[in-house]
C-alpha cells in the first residue's frame, strides 16, 4: 500500500514539490539531511549485519571472551554522532537565516487572521479584505503578518514554505516569493477546536496582469441598493431582515460594503468572485450557496453561522444577491 500511495500524482498539499524559495530551502535542507541519514544507516546495518555473521555462534565453537568496556570504541561512538550533527547543523543553521530575514524591500504585505474556523486576509497596500483565498503575484516577495482572534492556528501551505503558529496577541511572520502561477492548497495545522479539519485556504498565485486586475475588481464598490433589482433587490432584503427571537441577521456578522459592517464572519463584498465557501469545504455555485444557507452546521460541525429558517424564496434571493457581488 505504500508503494501505491508513493506512485500517486496528486500532491495537492504536498512540501516536496515547492513553488517558492521558502520552500525550497526547507525541500532542499530535508534531502541534505536525507542523505546524510541514509549514509548513517548504511554504516551502522553493516557493521551491525558484519557482526552478526562473523561472531555467530558455531557449533564447538570455544566460549566467547567476556569484555567489560572499551574506552576507544566509548569515544569513537560518542564522537562520530557529534561529528553527523555538526554537518547537520551547518546547512540547517543556514537555512533559518535565510528563511528568517527581514523582508525584501517591495514586499507585498498581507495581514492574516485566523478565525474559528476560516481565514481572513487583508491587503492594507490596497484597502482589501478577503477571505480563505489569498491572491499573490508571482516573482514578488510576500510577507504575511498574522495573529489569531481567537486560539491558536498555524497557516500551512506546504508547497510555499514551512507553517507558523498563528497567536492570539501575538504577531508572526513568513516572508516567501512563489516561482510559479496556479493555485496552492493549504490548511490549519494546529488542532484548533471541532472543524479544525475544515479550517482550508487557497492560495492563488497570479501573473502580474492577473494580480493587478484582481486588486482592481476587488476595490470596486457593489452597485447601490437602489440600483439593484428583481431577485437580487430581494436577496438584499433578506439580508438586512433581522429574524426574532434570537436576533439573527447576515449583517449583524458579515460586512458588505455600502450595507453592513459586520465583522463576526467573513467579509462578503466580492464573495461571488471567489471559487470556494466555508474556507473550501464546498464550491461557490448556485448548489453549494444553497446548501450553506439551508444549514451551515450540517456543513460544517462548529459553525459560528446558526441554522435560521429560511423559506427557499429566501434561500434564492440570497443566493442571486450573493453571487452578484463580484
């Protein structure tokens, strides 16, 4: 079975296929120390095996000599260790420099914080706040400034660099600049509390014409409410309507801009722009809209986002107002 796994060509959140120089400081200090363990292992199960075969036990063969320690053999296993670890810290103290710096001048700044259970990204170049996809130019260094609002979460996507805990009250950093466009997978990797599983991210790694043409859409204002119409003016409706006994409503959590400033949930001003729902757990489409709206909880075991009863005219206009702030 690990043999098949091995040949698998899917490697989504995989570290050994980097696409940034973080990550391959760490990819190529792993195969350095790879080597270096195999060469240990090949010494020691030959010298283990040559032993093995030459002082076997052999029939008539006289008792063997006891021996009661050997201050030479003592000091030769004690030193060639510590010589291993020497060659080994070299490049691993090498590699925490490099990937510890300060960032670059130009570098493109990106708040991260980590939400029970989903991540929000900020822009503060570009005035844009995000959710669960972050937008990143190729060949431009990234440096990403993040703090929790609730626990501790750790941002992981293996194919950029190595994770970092993400504090409440605390700021870390990771400084990266990706080689490669296409869409990098990653995930929370500090159990974090019941949908810790679901706390996903996507990192999307555009050319500079696509990034800049990304931050333009992203800081555009949604058309005013008197402007909108049909289903969509209803599925605004909705969302302004506050649902008793428990004083439920989408914008007392989520802000849209121009009509709410909720910040609880997600920031909604652009959510129909984006691939996925529920930090990746379900495709932003007509069908993964609807069954989020239906019953978050079922979706997603934890939810902050409470099941309200919405008729399915409702659950439609909302989902007609949603997909059109792009």
């Amino acid at each position: 079975m690990l043999l098949v796994g091995a040949c698998s060509g899917e490697f989504p959140q995989s570290s050994l296929h980097p696409t940034a120089d973080f990550g391959e400081h760490i990819d190529r200090l792993y195969r350095t120390i790879v080597w270096w363990a195999l060469g240990v292992f090949v010494v020691v199960e030959s010298a283990l095996f040559f032993v093995i075969v030459r002082f076997r036990e052999r029939r008539g063969s006289p008792e063997p000599k006891h021996v009661h320690g050997s201050t030479l053999l003592e000091v030769g296993w004690t030193l060639a260790p510590a010589v291993v670890l020497i060659f080994i810290a070299v490049p691993t103290i090498r590699t925490i420099f490099r990937t510890d710096g300060a960032p670059p001048e130009g570098a493109l700044q990106v708040e991260v914080i980590g939400h029970q259970w989903w991540w929000e990204f900020r822009y503060p170049t570009y005035g844009i706040t995000t959710a669960n996809e972050m937008h990143i130019p190729v060949g431009r260094p990234v440096t990403l400034v993040m703090t929790s609002a609730d626990v501790i979460h750790s941002f992981w996507a293996p194919k950029l660099g190595g994770k970092r805990d993400v504090m409440p009250g605390r700021t870390t950093r990771i400084t990266f600049t990706p080689d490669s466009a296409g869409v990098v997978f990653g995930q929370c990797a500090e159990f974090c509390g019941e949908s810790h599983a679901n706390m996903r991210l996507r990192v999307m790694v555009d050319d500079t014409a696509g990034f800049a043409a990304w931050a333009a859409q992203q800081q555009t204002i949604p058309p005013p409410a008197d402007s909108l119409t049909g289903l969509v003016q209803a599925g605004l409706q909705a969302f302004r309507v506050v649902r008793d006994p428990a004083n439920h409503s989408c914008i007392a959590c989520h802000a849209v801009q121009g009509v709410s400033l909720g910040v609880l949930g997600p920031n909604l001003t652009h959510v129909g722009s984006r691939a996925t729902l529920a930090s990746g757990i379900l495709p932003n489409t007509t069908e993964g809209l609807t069954r989020w709206l239906r019953d978050p909880p079922s979706e997603k075991p934890g939810s902050l986002m409470p099941k309200v009863d919405l008729t399915d005219d409702e659950i439609a206009a909302l989902v007609a107002y949603l997909q059109s702030l792009q």
